[in-house]
C-alpha cells in the first residue's frame, strides 16, 4: 500500500459497483474430508462477542462437525504471532491453526516464514490492496473511528471533529484506549489529524495531538478510557471508538441510555484485520476450510451480524445477498464512502508522533 487509500483506491474498490462476482456456495468436498478426518480446528483470539465470531465459530461446529479448540481468546495480535512461533515443532493443542491479527502482522509474519498460503474460492471478489497476490495472508474485515453517543446526555449530536470543540460538549470527549499505548485510541488521534487535512503520518500526527490539545484546553477532553460502562454513567458520553465496538455495545446497553452511532463527515479512518494460517498448523485442512467458510456468503454476514464490515461487503451488496435488516443497523453506507485506509509506514510515523509525544502535547493522563 502507498501513503493513504482514499476514495479513489481501496475505497473505491470497496464501494463501487465495480465487484460482482458469485461466491461458490459450497466448500470442495475433498477438502472437507480432509478436515473432517483431521478432526479438529485450534483457534486464537477470537472472543465471542467480537465481530459475530461466537455465532460463527458455532456455526461452522454444527456445519462440519468438527471440534474447535480456542486459545486465549483475549489475546492480541502479538501473541498470536508468539504462538506459532513457540509451536514451530508442536503438534499438540497449544499450537494455533489459524490467527486473526492486525493489518501490519500479515506482511511481517509472512516474511518471517510464519504463515502458509491458501486461496479461497471467493479469491476473485476481494480487493486486491486486502490480500497478499500469493495469499499467505487475507484482509477479513474492518471498521471506522466512529463517534459513539449517550443520546439521554448529548441531545445534538456532532456530526465532525470540528464540532467536538463546541462549548456544549465540555466534559464530553474520550478517547477508547491511553493513545500512550493503545492503537485505537492512537487512530483516534491520527483520524483528528486526518481531518484537519494534513498529510504523511508524522505530519497527520502532529495535527492530530494538536488537536487534542486543544480540545484539553476547552476543557472537552475528558482523560478517562471510554467504554460502555463510562458511557452509560455519564463521565464519557462521547467516544471516538470502532464503529463495531459502538455498535454492539448499543445492543448490549438496549436503550439504557440510547445510543447514537456518528461516522464523522470527515477523517474517516478504517482498520483491517487479516486471517492467516500457520505454516506449522496441525491441522492444516480444517484452516483452509475455515477460511472458505470465512469468504463464503455465510461467513462474510457472520461478520456483519457482528457489526464489522467483511472484506466483501461490496460484492455482497452488489449482488443483493445482504438483507436490507442487516444494512439497516449500520450507519448508512455513504459514511463510510471517504474511509482512508492508513498504510502501514503513515501508521508507524504517525504511532511514534501521538505515543511519544501526547504528554508534552497534550499533558492529559488518560487512565
């Protein structure tokens, strides 16, 4: 990837009507045989109430019967990674099939010879900036920094970052991590800097800690990690988080209070995940059917259910296999129309900017 995919890259690819190709609905029946003999899939990292993968992780258990064995569900891309590498030569229940990991992973562990390649039969329908051209690592789905909204608190919502410096929102503005050390909350910064039209990550960095800083000196700021419990107290009733996080945590507070979703008019900063599969997998067919099942129709609406947009999303709605309930929970697709999807270089610059520098930006410590 170079510099930021705009509208007229990867966004494009995402948005378009340019995508319509039909998802074979069936994995190969070899392949399953194969993985039903093998009789097991190890998984990491997958909590149940992230992005569907409860539902879909039972789901595929009760589509091919196989066992599934989940490591550490709470673990991050890092571990991950650390898993394959301490189970190069194991065998046994510890060593991870398959991994779910930031963007910035694929390519690295691909590099250290890490990851095994395979393409699924919907290959053809996902963007190509979202997937390794030899696939040993595949984008699986992603979402933007949204504004997620205590609506009993804050009766007019704001709809860009510029409206975050109103008087009325004193006391009002978190962020969803210490952006010192958490990479959402990082993004959070950079989405800010994105807005002001700056460009290059060190640069976008900068505008967006001075925005930040700012924003302290209104007094809008509030240095506390935003979630659903402090959104539902009052002491964060406007959080800048992943749209998916938002969204499910709407469902889970069920109107009390009522939450509003915002993807801001500008600054619309997207994050992809990548699926993989170990080069040291034990069980090296029932990943690659996992990965079908993952690609397939099925398993791309699994991940929407769970409010995070698939990597075919624009194929599916081309072709009208995305039910019109579904797309209704969503914020309307037209927001997501100017994501920028950072490179991994603009990442790292901008990373090194807001984590070193926030304190003597910013000076407000986020706990």
């Amino acid at each position: 990837m170079k510099h930021l995919l705009a509208t007229t890259s990867l966004a494009a690819l995402l948005f378009g009507a340019g995508l319509a190709v039909t998802a074979r609905a069936e994995a190969p029946a070899a392949l399953v045989a194969a993985a039903k003999k093998e009789g097991q899939l190890t998984v990491i990292a997958l909590p149940h109430d992230w992005c569907g993968y409860g539902p879909m992780i039972a789901d595929f258990k009760k589509k091919y019967g196989l066992k599934v064995n989940e490591l550490n569900p709470d673990a991050g891309s890092g571990d991950e990674i650390e898993a394959i590498k301490a189970n190069k030569t194991n065998k046994g229940p510890q060593a991870p099939d398959v991994v779910d990991v930031g963007l910035s992973f694929g390519p690295s562990a691909k590099a250290d010879g890490l990851l095994q390649p395979y393409k699924p039969a919907t290959w053809a329908s996902i963007p190509a900036e979202l997937k390794d051209a030899d696939g040993y690592w595949i984008g699986d789905y992603y979402g933007v920094l949204s504004f997620e909204i205590n609506k009993d608190l804050v009766k007019k919502s704001p709809q860009d970052w510029a409206d975050l410096m109103l008087p009325e929102y004193k006391n009002s503005v978190a962020l969803a991590g210490d952006p010192r050390t958490a990479n959402q909350a990082i993004l959070g910064v950079y989405a800010a800097g994105v807005a002001s039209g700056a460009k290059g990550g060190a640069a976008i960095g900068e505008a967006g800690l001075k925005f930040f800083a700012e924003l302290n000196k209104r007094g809008n700021f509030v240095p506390v990690i935003g979630k659903a419990a402090p959104l539902a107290q009052g002491s964060t009733p406007i959080i800048v988080r992943w749209d998916y996080n938002a969204l499910a945590d709407r469902d889970t507070l069920k109107g009390n209070p009522p939450v509003e979703i915002v993807v801001p008019k500008s600054g619309v900063v997207a994050g992809v995940y990548v699926q993989a599969i170990s080069a040291f997998a034990p069980h090296p067919n029932a990943a690659k059917l996992w990965i079908e099942y993952l690609y397939s129709d099925e398993g791309q609406l699994g991940w929407l259910k769970g409010y995070c947009h698939p990597v075919r999303f624009n194929a599916m709605v081309a072709e009208k296999k995305v039910p019109a309930a579904m797309l209704a929970k969503l914020p309307p697709a037209e927001s997501y129309a100017k994501a920028v999807f950072p490179s991994l270089e603009d990442q790292g610059a901008a990373k090194a900017i807001v984590s070193k520098q926030w304190d003597a930006v910013v000076g407000a410590n986020v706990k």
